[in-house]
C-alpha cells in the first residue's frame, strides 16, 4: 500500500467512526480510494481532522511564500507512520488546501526519557 493510500484510509476511518451506517471494508483499499475520490462532501470533517497531522515532526517541510508550511506525521492503520506538509495562513484570501499534496512514508524511533527540572530562587 502507497502512503497515500494510507492517508486515504485514515480519512475514511475517521468518516466510518462518525457514520456508523456506511458499510465499507476498511481493508479493501480500492472500495477506500473510490470512496474517498468520488466524495460530495461528506468527508470534508474527517479531511480537515487528518489534514493537521496527530504530530510535528523534525523533517524540512516545502514551502511557499503565499501560505506557511510544517511537516506533519500520523500513524496508519497499519502501524505504519505517514507524513506530509500541513499547509497553512495565507490571509483572508488565502486557500491553502489547494497547496500540492505529498504524503510519504516515514520511519519513527520513539523513546521516552523521564527528566527532572529544578527551578531555584533566592530566599
């Protein structure tokens, strides 16, 4: 599966946890893509829920002098993480969900570190 299928899946998820009524594999990624290519409208919430990314990562993202940029990630269905750059500002006219969209596969390393900060003062 490409990374933008990936991304496909994770806004139909979103959609499917919302509309419990829609009857759709998941995992049969070409019904999800069809889905999600052939959208009205319905999916525009779950669009915009993904679009932001559940985290900012390190990597340079692209950039434009019309909109602000950063680099987003988010875990896939597959355990896999997928990332992108979440396109932003732009002013009053500005639109920058029409901004290119490049999704591509990441690999993580989490660690959790555990530190204490001290802070002192003068008695």
């Amino acid at each position: 599966m490409t990374a933008e299928q990936k991304y496909i899946q994770l806004v139909v998820a979103d959609h499917l946890g919302i509309r419990q009524d829609l009857q759709l594999d998941i995992n049969d990624i070409d019904a999800v893509v069809d889905f999600y290519e052939n959208d009205d409208g319905d999916l525009q919430d779950s669009k915009e829920a993904i679009r932001e990314g559940e985290c900012e990562t390190n990597i340079e993202p692209s950039w434009s002098r019309h909109y602000e940029s950063k680099s987003v990630a988010a875990q896939a269905l597959d355990g896999q993480w997928i990332g992108w750059t979440f396109w932003y500002g732009g002013g009053r006219h500005g639109c920058p969900r029409e901004m290119g969209f490049d999704v591509y596969d990441l690999d993580c390393k989490e660690e959790e570190k555990w530190i204490t900060v001290r802070t002192f003062t003068k008695k």
